[in-house]
C-alpha cells in the first residue's frame, strides 16, 4: 500500500471516528436535555459512510463482480466510489445487493 493510499485511508477513518463522536454527543445532549415532556425517539436510520460501502463494495468485486461494480459507480457519475454524493450510498448498497442475485 502507498503511503498515499495509507493516508487516505487514515483520513476516511479519521471521519469515521470524528462523525461517531458527533453523534454520540448529539444523543447524550438529546436525552439529557431539560424537556422531558417529550418522548425520546430512536434514530429513524444510521448514516451510512464512505467506509462502509466501500467494504461493501470491496466485497463484491473480491466475489467477481468487478466490472458491475464499475458500471454502478457510473450510473452514480462517478469513476470511483468517492466520488459518489452520500446521498445515493443506499440506493447504490440496493444495486450492489441485486449483483448476488443476477447470477
């Protein structure tokens, strides 16, 4: 692995651990909050990160799929996965899942 490459990976976990934090801290200054007239609810959905569909991803160009996962990322107007907006992370999550069952 380069050291480009290790960088870029030390900074996406950077996020990751940064965006964790964040929420961590939203949830505790949520349920700690002075109102407690309201009920607390649960998140309605994780976020997904970069991270995580890359593994998902990864994944699947290691079980053969590497072309289809290129062509996906197409259809996303991107060459590569960081350049996918987060916004289509899960539609993108849904098009990988149906590769396992194209076959």
């Amino acid at each position: 692995m380069s050291k480009m490459s290790e960088m870029s990976t030390t900074i996406e976990d950077l996020r990751r651990c940064a965006a964790a934090i964040s929420d961590a801290a939203n949830w505790l200054a949520e349920q700690f909050s002075g109102d407690d007239s309201e009920p607390k609810t649960a998140p309605t959905e994780p976020v997904l990160t970069l991270e995580a569909v890359r593994a998902v991803l990864a994944d699947k160009s290691r079980a053969g799929f590497t072309a289809q996962i290129r062509s996906l990322l197409q259809k996303y107007g991107a060459d590569k996965l960081s350049g996918v907006d987060p916004a289509n992370y899960k539609a993108l999550l849904a098009d990988a899942e149906e590769l396992n069952n194209a076959t």
